[in-house]
C-alpha cells in the first residue's frame, strides 16, 4: 500500500467545514493584513505556549530573523547554533553579518550537545540557537547555566517543537525569545508560509511589532529598519482553528509512536534500528519519528525498500550545517562533528502523522525488515 510520509488531506477532511467557514469570513471581510484575526490567533497561541505575548510573522525563518533583529545583532558578532538542523538555524545568522559557531549534537536527542558550548564561547557571543529537533526540547536547563553567568542571550528554534516541553513548561516559554514555523507539514501547519515569535519580555514585544512593518509605528513614522514580516489574516484564521486540535493530533504521534516501539520490537531487526528516546522530563511532539541504523548502506537499503513500496521516507539532514557550501570558511566549520555525520549518514524519518493506521505502521516495518534483512 502507498503510505505518504505526511498525509495532509486526512487532517484537512477533518476540520473542513470549520476552515471553509472562517477562510469565507475573511474573503467576505477583505481585511487580509494583520488585524483581529491575527490578534486572536497571537493571543490564543501565547496562552497555548505559556508565554506573556506572541507575534505572527511571515515565516519560521523570518521568526528567527527578526528575533535577532531586535537583539540587534551587529556584523561579526558570534551566535553559537547546532552542527545539525535545518539550514535557517544558521543561514538567519549569516545573512545579518553574524558569525555561526557551530557545535556537535548529542546522539541520543540530536539536539545541540551543552557540553561542548563553553569552550565555544568568546567575548563575540552574543546569542545561542537551541534547536528543539523533531519535536523534543533541547537541554535548556544546561543551556541556561552556560549562557546567564555570560550575558548572551537564548532563542528557542522551537519550529518542530510547537506543544513540547520540559515537566510542566511548555516550548515558547523556555527563554525570552521562541521562534515557531507554521510551514504546512509542522505539527501545527498553516496553508502557506508562516511563523511566530513567542516572548516574556514587552519590551522585546513590542520591537517585533514594530520591526515585522518595517519598523514603523505610528504608520509611516519609521524608528528602526526593520521588514515585511507579517503573517496575514487568511493564515491566523486557520491556524486558530487548528490550535484547537493541536493537542489532539500530539496525543496521535505520541501514540503511533508507542505503536511503532511495539511493532520493531517484534519484528526480526530489533537490534538494528534504534528508535527515538524521549528523555526524562520532556514531552516529545514528535513532529517526525527518526529511527538510525548501525551504519549508512543499512539505511540507504532500508530508504530504498520503502521508497520501492511507494512509503514516504526522507533524510533529515543529509549534509551537516559546517559543511554546507556556504559555510565551509567559517572558523569553526573545520572542526569535527562526529555526531552530526553520523546522523546524516545513519538516520531515517518515517511516518508518523496522527491519522495513520495500525495496518500502515505494520507495513512500514515490514517493509523495513525486508530491506535491510
């Protein structure tokens, strides 16, 4: 059977008539920018996330652009970020004339390893970027130890980590600046590009409303240059809608998940594949379901059985942020990352979106074991 790795058309079958009601108030309204449905959408996510305010933006990476925008990063200043993520982690970084340091992951969470940091940091370091991966909250308390006695500052990359958190704190309170993306395929996806900035501090609140209209206030009164950044109505009214399930589908993933333990544990590979481990404390959103295997030929057997059988499956990531092209000169990219290299070359997302089957998650692990058997 043909399994997508995310199947966004069962989700929307779901909440249809609720999305077409309020998509039509908006075209009836014509008010498209910003305005009470944006309004409603921040506040209703901020409670959600637990954080004083929230701001709508364009993007998830615009979120962590305009974050460190109001930090105001200057060029050359130094931002310590994770060897392994996605590209915007570090690209944001770059395009403000900032300085990535990258540092090794820890293998087990795939998030930025605390331990490796304080060598890391010098009178340039001006923030670190923890990236909570695949839906699991980084280390922030270890993180929060380093960066307090220092005096940089900390943005949570919470963009796969939107109803994750640590014990009772939930992601987009855990500093005093979370970036979240919206993009279609997150836990809480929008129908289009868009993102947020949760933050408890008003005074940061209040620069990010003012910088996502290009740092004007009042209309056309400009004080800092800031961007087109805003999340518009259309966007906001769907999400609101789909922040009413959120916790929903969360209870989904984390049951497929369990499901899935159970199902590996059976089969004829349980001691080749690790699977996901959600660390004490944490609650996992599991945004995707990555599994590794002892060695790169395993997996790329395994990738190449599930793609034959028409079941989604991708690398995320396949090339470590340091050795991107672009950032091949950077002081720190000639370091060594062991940790990144071998996730990008061992690991393997699987389906996990709430509405899959028992049926389907079967087939994916037999799929699997034939493979790589």
């Amino acid at each position: 059977m043909a399994i997508p790795l995310l199947d966004l058309k069962k989700q929307y079958s779901a909440i249809r008539e609720d999305v077409l009601r309020v998509t039509e108030e908006v075209y009836e309204s014509q008010a498209f920018i910003l305005g009470k449905r944006v309004e409603d959408f921040e506040r209703d996510f901020a409670a959600y996330c637990q954080a004083p305010h929230a701001v709508g933006v364009s993007s998830g990476t615009d979120a962590l652009l305009i974050a460190l925008m109001v930090l105001g990063l200057e060029p050359g200043d130094e931002v310590i970020v994770p060897a392994y993520s996605f590209f915007a982690t570090a690209g944001v970084v770059e395009r403000l004339g900032g300085i990535p340091v990258f540092v090794d992951i820890d293998p087990i969470s795939y998030n930025i390893d605390p331990r490796q940091i304080e060598p890391l940091v010098s009178s340039r370091t001006r923030a670190i970027i923890p990236v909570h991966l695949f839906g699991q909250c980084a280390d922030m308390e270890a993180i929060d130890r380093i960066a307090g006695p220092a005096g940089f500052a900390v943005i949570e990359d919470a963009a796969q980590a939107v109803g994750g958190g640590i014990a009772e704190r939930r992601a987009g309170s855990l500093a005093p600046l979370a970036c979240f993306s919206f993009f279609p395929s997150k836990n809480l996806g929008a129908f289009g590009d868009a993102g947020a900035v949760t933050t408890s501090d008003r005074e940061m609140y209040e620069k990010l409303i003012d910088y996502r209209v290009h740092g004007m206030r009042p209309k056309y009164y400009h004080h800092s240059v800031g961007g087109n950044f805003r999340i518009d109505a259309l966007q906001a009214a769907i999400l609101h809608i789909k922040l009413q399930y959120l916790d929903e589908w969360t209870k989904g993933r984390q049951r497929n998940a369990d499901l899935y333990r159970g199902l590996f544990a059976e089969s004829e590979i349980a001691d080749r594949v690790v699977l996901p481990e959600v660390l004490p404390r944490r609650r996992h959103v599991f945004n995707q379901f990555v599994i590794r295997f002892p060695e790169a030929s395993i997996r790329d057997r395994a990738m190449a059985a599930l793609r034959e059988a028409s079941i989604g499956c991708e690398v995320y990531y396949p090339v470590p942020l340091p050795h991107q092209h672009c950032f091949r000169d950077l002081p720190t990219a000639r370091n060594e990352f062991p940790n990144a290299v071998a996730a990008s070359q061992q690991t393997l997302a699987i389906p996990i979106y709430p509405e899959l089957t028992l049926d389907q998650m079967r087939e994916v692990v037999s799929t699997i074991e034939r493979g790589i058997r």
